[in-house]
C-alpha cells in the first residue's frame, strides 16, 4: 500500500476573502453535475487544527496531493469575474459555490471562506416561489435549489430556510407518474429525481412527495445493461447511474440495482491509464471519479477497480504549480474537477482529506450530523 | 476545461477574454433588465437570440423565449403567423445547438416547440441525421431521437433498422446497441410478429454481436449486448425452491444430546417458538401465504400460518420465506413418526419481483419424532464457551442422518418432473456460440474472450440442469471455468477483485453441488469436554480465499458456519440460514459493522466470531446504504429513542451502525478481539447493548 515518504506540516494562513465562489465549467458529457450533495457542517476537528494553526498531511509515494495550493486556487477563482469563461459560467454560480466549499471543507479549509458573505449572497439567490436561481436575477431551478440547501448544510445553517417553502416548492415539480421536473417548464429528467428526494432528506421532509412513484419512475429507466438513464429508454450515463443510484440509496431502496451488472458496467469504466469514464469507448475523464466511484461505492463494488492507479491519474491531473485539478492531465484546470478530483481521493480514503458521504455527497460528518445527531 | 490544453494566457489573450467578457457581461446585464420588467419586444428578443446562440446554457433566456412565444401567441388565430413565431424558435435552437450541442436548455426548447404540434417528422430526422453523424454518441440527440419516434408514432422496427445500419456503419456505437436492446425488448414484449418468441431473433442477434466481438475484441460496445443476449437466452420462466425440512426427510426435534439433530432450540426464548419450515426461492418472491403453500402436520392442527420474509425490505420481494409451527414436545408420543408435508399448488399467487409466477408443482414430506425418553429443556448452555478448534469438528459419518441431508440438498433443482421443451433450443444456441468463442480463444488471447466464455460454460451448465432428467454431473463444466477466471485475473490485474468474487461462486458451485465434495466440508461441532455435550450439524469452508458466498440454497440445514480465514468483505444471502446458533467470520475483510446487516434477520444466533477484522479501520463505509438505517430512511427518526435499552450513557451515534446490527440480538458470544474498532469504551458499549452475552472475547461477563 502507501508508503508515506515523508510528511510535513503548512501553517495555515488566515485568509480573509471575499468568496464569492464563481464556477467555471462547462458540464461534461455528464448530465450537468446535479450539485452534488454538500456537505453540511463542517468537521469540527479539523477546524479546530486550523484553529491550532496546522494542518497536517500525508505525502504518498506516487506523488501528493497539492492541497495548500488547490485551496489558494479555489479561493482566487472567484477574483477572476471578469475574464470570458467566468461571465459565461455566471448562471451556475450557485453549483460553483457548492463544488469550492465542499472542497475546502474536504480539505479541511471551510474556515477561510467568511459564512456571513456566503449565506446572504446564497439567500438572495432564493424566489418567491422558494426555489434558488444559479445567481441573483437567475430564474429558479432544482439544480441551484439543491446547491443552496448543501451551502447551508456545510455551514450549518440549513434552519435559517423557510423549510416549508423550499420543500413546497420542490414537491410540487412532481408528475403523476413520480417523475420531477427541473422547473415550470417541465424539462424531465432523472438528475432532478436525485436532486428532489436528496433535497427533501436534508430538509427532513420526504414526506411532501409520493416516494414510491418517484422510486418507481427511477426503477423505469433501468437499462438492459444494468444502468440508468435519463428518461426510460435513455442509455446509461455514470453521471445519471450516480443520480439514480443516490435516490435509491436515500430511499432505501438499493434493491432494484442489480448490483454485480451495475458493478461490471461500472468498473469496466477504467482504463489503461487507470482514470475512468462515463460511458463504454469514451476518454477518461477526472469528474467520473466521482460518478462512477461513489456508485460503486453505494453498492459495495468499488473492489473491483484498482483504486491505486485511479488516485495516480487523478494526482497526475493536477496543476502542481498553480493549484486546481483538469479532467485529464495537462488540460486546463477549473473548478468544478477540482471537487470531483478531491472528492474521489476521498472516497479512495486518501489521508488527510475528509470522508466524503457516497449518496449526500457532503461530508460524512455532515451528513451524520443531520441524519444520526449526537 | 474539458479538453483545454493547460497554459498560461498570453496578455493579449487575457486582453481579448476581458473584452469578450464585457461585452457578453453587458449583453446579460440587458437582457436581465428585460426579463424582469416582461419587456417582449423585438429589441427585446433579438437580445435574447444573440445570447443563447453565444452561451446555449445561459437557462434563464430560454425560459425568457418561452415566456416571449406565449405573450406573441396570445389570442393568435393567423396560422402564418404562428408558424413564423414557432419557425424562428426551431431557427435559434438549431443555432445554439451548433455552438454546444450538448446544451440540455436548447434541446428542451426544441421539444417544447413541438408539443405545441409544431414542425414535422421528416424534419426533425433530417436534423437528426446531421447532428448523429457529427456525433454518434451523443445522448441528447439519442434522447431526442426517442422523443420524436414517440411523438410521431414511428414504429420499432423502423428505428430497429436504424440501429443496423448505425452499427453497420461503425460498430464502435455503444449508444445504437443500447438503443436496439431497448427496441428489441420492446417488440418481445409487445408479441410482435417476427420478435416474439425471443428465439426468433436470438441468434441471428448473436451472429450479429459476435461479428463486432471478434473483429475488435477490446471494444466495448458488443460486450454488455451479448451479455444481455444471454440472459435472455438462460432466463426460464420460472421459479424453483428449496426448502427446509427438505423432501424425504426425518428430523429428530428434541434431543440435544443426540447427534445429528437438525432442530433449534426448542422453546428456549432465543430461537424458534416452534417447528421452522424455510422456502427458498431463486429469485424475490411475494405472495406466499397460507393460500398459496399448504402446509399439513400430525402434530399441529395449526394450518393459518404467517409466513414471514426475510428479510422484509420496502419491496416486500424476499428469496427466503419463513414460518413456525406450533410445536410442544410433552404432546409428542416418543419414537412415533409425525408426518408433515408442504405442497405449492399451481397457482398465479406466487410472483417475482420480474413478473415471473410459480408454476412448477412443489410437494415435501418430511417426518419429525422425538427421541425417548424426551429430554429437558437445555439448561445453562449459555455460560458454556464454543471452541472452533478442529478437535471439535468429527467427520461426517456415512449412512448418518446428516448424509441423508446432503444428499437431499444435492438433488435440488434436478429433479423437476416437467422438461422445459423450449430449453432444448437454448441450449443448443450457446453450445454453438461456445463453440465460436473456443475458435476465438485458439486464434487470440482476449479478456472478454475468456470471460464470455466462462459466462456460457456457467449458462449452459444452468440450463441443461434444468431441462434434462438425465443431466450427468460428471460433464460439470467448472474445472475450466475456474481455469478461465484464474487466467483473467493473471492478464487482466486491475479487475483482479471482479474475476476473483466469480472465481469464489464458481468454486463454491462446484464444491457443493458434488455428494462426496460437499461430505469434504461437513462435521459434526461436539465438544466432548463440555457437560453439555452441544452438538451442531456443522460446515466448515474456513481457509478457501472465498471473496464472495453463494449457494445458500443447499445450505439451508446449517446449524454452525464456519467461513473463517477467508476474503470476505460482505455476507449478502447468508440471512437465509435461519437455523445458524453459531458463526465464524474470523479473519476476514470486513470493513463495518453494516457489512454484517444480514445477522440481524438471524434470531437463533448465539455465537458470533468477527474477531481479525478491518471494522473501524475505513473512513468510507460501502455497506452504509445497504444496511437498515436513518441515512436510507429504513428506520425511523426516532430510531434511538426507542431502544435506549438503558443506554443512556453511551453515545450510540457514535456506534450506530453496531447498534443497528445488535440490538435486540441473543449472542451469548462474541469475538471481536483484533478490529481497530474495540477498545475499553465500545466494549463497556457491546456489554451494556447484548445483556444475553456471556464471553466477549475471552471475558467473562455477567
């Protein structure tokens, strides 16, 4: 396994910022990252070793994870607003907001970010119809809507919401047929199946939705290989397997995976250059360490994959020089890999970085915090 | 960026995105203006085209369009016009899609467009058929291709043909084989002439797949089409069972002291209150009831059975089924033979989870009778410990009851009385496409060569048991199946796990379908040291490099398992073995204690061996959702209140997912010594949670 070269220590620096977080990405092939689950509140041990003013981490052979530099990455994106791509990724600031912060709290570093300029930029972002728009004057949808309530959750701040309004609204994108839509045009979709019934759990109101017909539409767009799809009949995506995996998982109801076809499917999804993809025949891809990752992970497959050769891809994405992480080697960094690349090392339970919950996509303490309390 | 070389900006690249940005930042800074005020003018709308044909994803402007169609369309009746406002949309989409085809916001206003019964078919397929050749992967245009077929009534076999031609055209096309397998089933499923039944188009299918298979073999995009011809190919409308008491047994219900006794804990507040009978179904079933299994006893009158599945998920499907009779030896004569029997008739009642009823007629009889004199109720065996040391382990006897049992267990599923005719033709279809990958396999060494292989030597072997009265077992085909996984997991290291978890099935399969292999693994536990003389029906598979347990189902009559110094990370299935008293997963690769979800379905456990394990040293537990727990919304919110069991001083949030796994179980014994996890707090935790415990470890409590 591991061997752990050397290890050494970096003083955290007191970073007062201004984050406002701005995402950058184009969506991948993937079905446009449903803003992953965030992480709700925060670890408190290792706030309290920044508090110490150190913050340790393990350096591994193979090379290490620049983690000092990913977090001064993440917190100078948003400085960069007025460059093309930050003003044509305004609309889905909210998702970048999730995909930074739930990074810093992974590695340790949500404290260098001010919560009392997030939340009422995130606040403002919220409608009258109590869904969230991608920024303020944007139109409100479930993929933003699920990124505010994860803001919150790592901040844990979840109660300053209007729950019922935020659930109300969520609950009523729901068709007779148990499927959901994105907003009131009626864009239908399995991504927003997973944002709905994730959303809910973390509001603690499931009970708003008809969870048996939205268990049912799911188990619909199963495919013959074992996958999912978008809609039924839809071929199967790693990104939407994450999103109808996760629902299933929130609901108890893993046992309409057939998990040793899904398993197979899945980590046939590593290449030669141990990175993995999203669909059969198409390139690696950093932003699947997650998708396929966390849905091996929910159906207990993820030994079927050599995971050491999946952390050196993702190490080998990096920008060693100026922090950030691409979707493949020596491409352009951004944001958004950034949080799948960090987040699959942690499910790859690389050390010094935070656990990562496989459904929630928040961190495990977060997400106990909420789900099993004290 | 996806595909963006890694470089630092020049100053005038820098210069040149500044400027780019502003001028779209102003364009936005306009058009939120407009939006919010309702202004849809044309200045108005032309602001919005230019924006979503610069940044197709900018989702805001598009639902600003759609706003902007229902104001212009408002009262209208002038046809033309309308088609102008509707065309123009068709115009702007088509224009967006060409900068970022992939943009989920343009290819929705495209539908949205025609639900308003807009454009036509040709059209739209023409478009089509440009976008799918610039990209033929792309899902969103699949996506769309399936909303336009749907929406203009175009039949399968048309899109079926597509599919060919796609394929015929590039093989490498992952996305038409998913589309013909979904098209295919369709047509089966509909009883379409010429696609019903699936042997009509099976191997015109195989010769089709096996062509992109051979002329590429690292490709993908044939291997899971095969695999799911072949599940076609195997999948047999029907449903089989095993059961406990098996048919032609003669269980001794009462004598602890004797050997060979089969039974349970009588009356002892542990285990059964009463008599178990256990079916066991290879697939999910629901509807067993009293209506639909007939269950007649000498001694109980007792015929309004529940029937309870284990375990009882939100489904309701379950393999195993379980019920109690009533059963009070005092009311038995000695050395009288009690008959029982356990019929399924024919009936529609019992269905699985994939449609499928019962229909094969089912009949066990079994005799139960209690040795003389009857014996008092076990006493005190609590405090006895249990050594899983091989002095304890005798070896089977041969013409000894327990013989008798195996031997019961092997002629399962062999002995159906109906031969599926069908089946024949099955059988045939993968003996030849055996024969094709054994060609294959001579001319190349490939992975998926092998493995395929391996699959139709298993599919085969599943089939002919099923459809010849004289299947010879001599012919089992495992020997080189196991050959095939051992080479895979030699040429093929990063999936080593995968071709290892199917290796321990395999091995299993041919370890305990055998008589003579299976008597290899049978004792009986006695511990001649011990007062009590405790005697169980024992099967020993410690020491197999076992990842993976199958096979439950001839495994139902095992009192004492030990499965010690294996590879195991998970005990999925093992729930069905409702009689265990005592369990050995010592040294093994369990990571949690959700890893062990299936103990809490066993009651009649009381020892339990986890010791040598990794619970405790993983952050990421990969149990954690297929375990019963307030992350999945499988137990309540209220899930500790409840049970405080006074506890009120342990933190169980901190050892849920153990509390989860032993509340409420009656383990007299626990090993657990050797897991990160333990330490003097958990134990104090175990102590105050298990109140029936007597060793933990080698502790003595209480």
């Amino acid at each position: 396994m591991f061997r752990y070269s050397y290890l050494y220590t970096i003083k955290a620096h007191s970073l007062a910022v201004d984050f406002l977080p701005s995402a950058c990405t184009t969506a991948c092939d993937v079905p446009r990252p449903p803003p992953c689950p965030p992480v709700a509140a925060c670890c408190r041990l290792s706030r309290n070793s920044l508090l110490a003013g150190n913050f340790v981490f393990y350096c591994i052979e193979m090379g290490e994870l620049k983690a000092e530099k990913h977090v001064k990455y993440i917190l100078t994106v948003e400085k960069k607003k007025d460059d093309f791509e930050s003003v044509v990724m305004e609309h889905l600031r909210l998702n970048g907001a999730y995909w930074g912060l739930t990074t810093l709290d992974l590695l340790g570093k949500l404290n260098a970010v001010d919560q009392d300029e997030v939340i009422p930029w995130v606040m403002q972002c919220q409608h009258e119809s109590g869904g969230f728009g991608g920024n303020i004057g944007h139109d409100p949808h479930l993929l933003y809507t699920l990124s505010a309530i994860q803001v919150l959750a790592l901040f844990d701040k979840i109660e300053i919401l209007d729950i019922d309004k935020v659930s109300n609204y969520i609950a009523r994108l729901q068709n007779e047929d148990g499927s959901f839509a994105g907003d009131i045009w009626g864009e239908i979709d399995t991504r927003f199946s997973y944002i709905a019934i994730c959303s809910l759990a973390l509001l603690k109101r499931l009970d708003k939705i008809d969870v048996d017909k939205a268990v049912k539409y799911i188990v619909s767009c199963k495919n013959l290989d074992g996958g999912f799809g978008s809609t039924p009949g839809g071929e199967s995506h790693s990104g939407q397997i994450f999103c109808c995996v996760g629902a299933l998982a929130i609901t108890g109801s893993l046992h309409h995976v057939d998990k040793d076809l899904l398993g197979w499917w899945l980590c046939e999804r590593q290449v030669k250059s141990g990175g993995l993809n999203g669909r059969p025949e198409k390139l690696p891809d950093v932003c699947y360490s997650w998708w396929v990752l966390s849905s091996l992970i929910m159906i207990d497959r993820v030994h079927w994959i050599d995971k050491e050769k999946l952390i050196k891809f993702i190490l080998d994405c990096q920008d060693t020089e100026n922090g950030g992480i691409s979707d493949r080697p020596d491409d352009a960094v951004d944001i958004f890999h950034t949080y799948f690349g960090v987040a699959g090392l942690s499910l790859l339970e690389y050390p010094g970085v935070k656990a990562i919950d496989p459904a929630y996509a928040l961190p495990v303490d977060v997400v106990n915090r909420i789900f099993i309390g004290k | 960026m996806h595909g963006r070389p890694r470089r630092s900006p020049t100053p005038e690249e820098n210069e040149d995105s500044a400027a780019k940005g502003a001028k779209l930042r102003a364009l936005q800074k306009q058009f939120i203006e407009f939006h919010h005020s309702k202004t849809y003018t044309k200045e108005a709308i032309d602001v919005s085209t230019k924006l979503v044909e610069l940044n197709p994803e900018y989702y805001t402007a598009w639902n600003y369009r759609k706003l902007a169609v229902e104001h212009l369309l408002t009262d209208q009746t002038d046809s033309e016009y309308i088609k102008s406002v509707l065309d123009e949309e068709l115009r702007v989409v088509e224009n967006a899609l060409r900068s970022n085809f992939k943009s989920y916001g343009a290819w929705h206003h495209r539908k949205w467009v025609l639900n308003k019964g807009h454009s036509s078919a040709d059209r739209e397929l023409l478009l089509l058929k440009k976008f799918q050749k610039a990209d033929a992967r792309n899902f969103h245009a699949w996506n769309y291709r399936r909303f336009i077929t749907a929406l203009m009534n175009i039949p399968a076999e048309k899109e079926l043909n597509y599919t060919t031609d796609m394929i015929n055209d590039n093989f490498s096309n992952y996305s038409a084989w998913h589309n013909r397998s979904m098209l295919l089933s369709l047509l089966l499923n509909k009883k379409v002439a010429g696609f019903y039944p699936k042997e009509t188009f099976l191997k015109e299918e195989y010769e089709f797949v096996r062509n992109a298979l051979f002329t590429d073999p690292d490709d993908q995009s044939g291997w899971f089409y095969h695999l799911w011809l072949l599940d076609q190919t195997v999948k047999v409308d029907n449903l089989f069972v095993s059961s406990w008491p098996p048919n032609g047994s003669n269980i001794c219900a009462s004598d602890p002291l004797v050997l060979n006794q089969y039974a349970f804990p009588p009356g002892s507040a542990s285990g059964f209150e009463g008599f178990p009978i256990i079916l066991y179904f290879n697939e999910g079933v629901v509807g067993v009831n009293s209506s639909t299994v007939t269950v007649e006893c000498e001694f109980t009158s007792d015929t309004n059975l529940v029937w309870i599945p284990v375990p009882a998920n939100r489904s309701g499907y379950s393999t195993t089924w379980f019920t109690c009779l009533n059963f009070s030896m005092k009311d038995m004569l000695p050395s009288r033979h009690y008959r029982g029997k356990v019929s399924i008739a024919l009936s529609e009642g019992i269905v699985s989870s994939s449609g499928v009823c019962y229909s094969r007629p089912f009949h066990i009889e079994f005799g139960v009778f209690v040795s003389s004199p009857v014996p008092k109720l076990r006493e005190g065996l609590e405090t006895q410990r249990i050594y899983w040391s091989g002095e304890n382990f005798h070896a089977t006897e041969l013409h000894s009851e327990e013989l008798d049992f195996v031997n019961r267990f092997c002629q399962l599923r062999t002995n159906g009385s109906d031969k599926l005719e069908k089946n024949d033709m099955n059988v045939d279809i993968i003996a030849e496409e055996i024969s094709y990958f054994r060609e294959l396999l001579a001319e190349m060494e490939c992975k998926i060569g092998k493995l395929t292989l391996a699959r139709l030597l298993m599919a085969h072997d599943a089939l002919s048991s099923t459809s010849h009265d004289t299947y010879d077992q001599r012919t089992l085909p495992y020997k080189e199946i196991l050959e095939l996984y051992s080479d895979l997991m030699k040429m093929d290291p990063p999936h080593i796990h995968y071709y290892k978890d199917e290796y321990s099935l395999v091995f299993l399969k041919q370890e305990l379908s055998d008589k003579e292999s299976l008597l290899r693994y049978c004792y009986q536990y006695r511990d001649s040291s011990s007062p009590q003389n405790r005697s169980f029906a024992s099967l020993r598979l410690n020491g197999l490099s076992l990842s993976r347990i199958g096979c439950i189902e001839r495994l139902l009559w095992v009192q004492m398992l030990d499965l010690s110094e294996n590879e195991l990370r998970s005990i999925e299935g093992l729930e069905a073995m409702q009689l265990l008293c005592c369990l050995n997963l010592s040294k093994n690769k369990f990571s949690s204690f959700s890893s062990l979800e299936p103990l809490r379905q066993l009651k009649s456990l009381q020892v339990l061996d986890i010791s040598y394990n990794e619970i405790g040293a993983h952050p990421i537990d990969t149990r954690r959702y297929l375990c019963t727990s307030p992350l999945s919304h499988t137990i309540g919110s209220d899930w500790k209140k409840t049970q405080q069991l006074g506890l009120s001083d342990v933190d169980i949030s901190t050892y849920w997912d153990a509390f989860s796994i032993f509340k409420g179980a009656n383990l007299t014994q626990l090993d657990i010594v050797g897991n990160p996890i333990l330490d003097e707090k958990f134990k104090y935790f175990l102590r105050k949670l298990l109140p029936t415990m007597k060793w933990l470890d080698n502790e003595k409590s209480g």
